[in-house]
C-alpha cells in the first residue's frame, strides 16, 4: 500500500469513528417527541404530558417549524429552546445532560448556553406561560 491509499484509508475511519461516536451518543438518549399544533404562532402542551411520559425533557414537533423545540422543565418552570445552532443554523439533537451539534460539534446546556464553540451565542428561547393546567409557547 503506497502513502497516498494509506492517508485516504486512515482519514476514512477517523472519520467514521468520530460520526459513530456521535451517533450514539445521540441515539443512547433519544427523548419523547409530541407532535404539537401551531396557532397563530402559538404552541400549546398539556402539563400532563411530563408526568405521563415520566421526563423532564420532551421534544416538540410540527410540521409548519423548520426546527424542532426542546421543552425543558425545571425548577423554574419551562424553558423552550429553539433545536437550531447559532453557528451555522443546523439542527441539533439534545441529550438528557446537553445538546450537540453533530455539524461542527458545538454543545450547549439545557438553559441553551454554549458550553462547547464554535457556537458563540445561546439558543433562541421562546417565551412560556403556564395557563390552565397547559404550557404556552409564543413562537414570535
């Protein structure tokens, strides 16, 4: 095997050990995922929903966002937090301890802090209100 093919080979399974490891670090915590409606660019989900499926994360969905929103319960309350990098705006996959950016790997917390660059700015978070036993998000 001449240097070149020896080079090639080499970067070849770097790299796909680097995108495995990635890889399963994201799968090893897959989270649950509601399929939420959009009204008026208002999100609403029922309290119940983290107590039902016993978490304190749950990722929401709807087609009508280009980006998934993760929900975060915690002492404070709930925090949604946009599921797009502010790096490069690409999509994210949380973990139950952070998120990660499998594009560049940049990782934030679960309050959308950037703990890991080339990300340099928070997450986007939306604005959330409890009302009738269901949390609103403001999608604007």
């Amino acid at each position: 095997m001449n240097r070149r093919n020896f080079i090639q080979k080499s970067c070849a399974t770097c790299i796909g050990l680097t995108g495995m490891g990635f890889l399963l670090q994201s799968c090893s915590t897959s989270l649950p995922v509601f399929t939420a409606q959009v009204n008026k660019k208002i999100m609403t989900i029922p309290v119940s929903k983290f107590q039902e499926l016993k978490t304190n994360l749950l990722l929401l969905r709807n087609n009508s966002l280009e980006y998934d929103i993760l929900l975060v319960k915690n002492n404070d309350g709930y925090k949604a937090l946009s599921m797009e990098c502010t790096h490069q705006s690409a999509s994210l996959t949380p973990t139950t301890t952070k998120i990660i950016c499998s594009a560049h790997g940049s990782q934030f917390d679960l309050n959308g802090n950037v703990i890991k660059e080339p990300a340099l700015t928070p997450l986007h978070q939306y604005k959330t209100v409890i009302q009738n036993q269901s949390i609103t998000i403001f999608l604007s």
